[in-house]
C-alpha cells in the first residue's frame, strides 16, 4: 500500500481494511517515500504489518516478506 | 527567522543515484551530472510538499527518457507503452525524488500527488522560484530536477 494515492490516501486504506471484519487478518505492508517518524508510527499503529520506504531494493522487499513468515529466510538471492 | 537549509545540487544527485539504482537498471545506467541540459524537458512531473516547508520537486526529462524509463519500471516493451503508462512512471519517479527530497526538509509536512505534463506544456508552479536545479545526462537523454521553493517561505526566510 503506498502511502500517496488518489482518492484514499494508504494511511485511510489501512484502517479500513482493519475495520472489515473478513479482512482484518489480511497482510499489509506499506510502501511508499513518506519517511518521518509519526508517519510511521501511525502506519504501524492503525494496522500495518511493514514499512518500507522507497526507493528499495527487491532484497529489503524480500527481507520484510521473510519477517512477516510469507516467503522463507534467506530465500532473496 | 532562519531560512530553512535546502537540499543542494549533491543531496538531490544521491537521491537520483538512489532512486535510478534501485528502480531503473542499476549501476550500469547511472545518471551522471552534466552543466547543463540542451532545451528544456519535454515531459514533467511536479510533486507539491506543503508543511514546515512549502514548494515543489519537478523531474523532467526528454520524450525518448520517459519511454525508456517507463519500460524499465513497469517492465514492459516501449512499444506496448500507452500516454497512461510513461504518465504513471514519471509521476513516480517525481514521487520517489520528492518525497526523498522533503524527508531532507524541515517538518512536518505532506506531499501531493503527482502533475504530469506529456506534452511540453509548463506546470503550473503558483508563487515559487526555482532555488536547486541538477541537469543529468541518462541513456544519452537529458533528465533535470528542480527544487521550487514558495515564493512566501522565501520573503519569511529573508525578513
């Protein structure tokens, strides 16, 4: 979810999806240039999983993905 | 007052590299700083920080850059490439570059969407003047970005 998006910016996105009880589980990982620290913190706080802040190599992708459990440790290379 | 420290010429460099690097092509095909561009980009985004520092970021860049640019990031075929798609990767790329630019600026602030302008027609930059400029060559092809700083921010700075 990137952060800078028309209509609903990714920060709104992420607690709607928590707010909708089938979704609430889903994975979410926020992607964007937004860098300051409350920013952060209140993507984490309304229900990101991740963030990640661009530019980024596919390695640091890859990286988060592994923390979060969807692909196997040490599997970027 | 104090004027807020802006980026220079090299913060906005290690932001390209950064960006270029991560997302178009690699070390190989790094941008590299020229004196100056010949003409002006015919192809431009704008992004729009407003907060603790208010002005704008352009990147710019040649029809022929946008096409090569817009293939590397969306990983399609230049010929495949619709006005929608060069539009969505040079917005982007003004998007990666601005807001890297704004994490460098005094905040809180935000950031808007991208403008972009296909067709050599000048964004509309409201009550600013360019304060950094950083013509590259890429591909052969120039690229330029540009650093607009409010016109209000500058009379505050200097009072």
């Amino acid at each position: 979810v990137d952060w800078n998006m028309p209509e609903m910016n990714g920060l709104e996105f992420v607690m709607a999806v928590r707010a909708e009880p089938r979704l609430r589980s889903m994975t979410l990982m926020m992607v964007t240039t937004e860098s300051e620290q409350s920013q952060i913190v209140r993507a984490l706080a309304a229900g990101a999983h991740e963030y990640v802040i661009k530019p980024f190599t596919p390695d640091a992708i890859a990286e988060k993905l592994a923390l979060l459990g969807l692909v196997p440790a040490g599997s970027t290379s | 007052v104090t004027s807020p420290v802006l980026p220079d010429t090299y913060d906005v460099e290690q932001i390209v590299g950064e960006v270029f690097g991560s997302f178009l092509g690699g070390d190989d095909t790094m941008p590299i700083p020229v004196a100056s561009s010949e003409g002006d980009p015919t192809v431009a985004a704008s992004v729009s920080i407003t907060g603790g520092w208010s002005g704008h970021v352009v990147f710019g860049c040649s029809e022929s850059a946008s096409r090569i640019a817009a293939a590397h990031l969306l990983m399609m075929s230049e010929d495949d490439l619709a006005d929608a798609d060069i539009a969505d990767a040079v917005g982007e790329l003004a998007n990666m570059i601005g807001g890297n630019i704004k994490s460098l600026l005094p905040g809180p602030s935000a950031l808007t969407l991208p403008l972009v302008s296909l067709g050599g027609a000048a964004l509309h930059l409201p009550s600013s003047t360019e304060a950094v400029r950083l013509d590259l060559t890429w591909q052969g092809q120039p690229v330029r970005v540009s650093v607009w700083a409010s016109t209000a921010d500058a009379q505050e700075g200097t009072a």
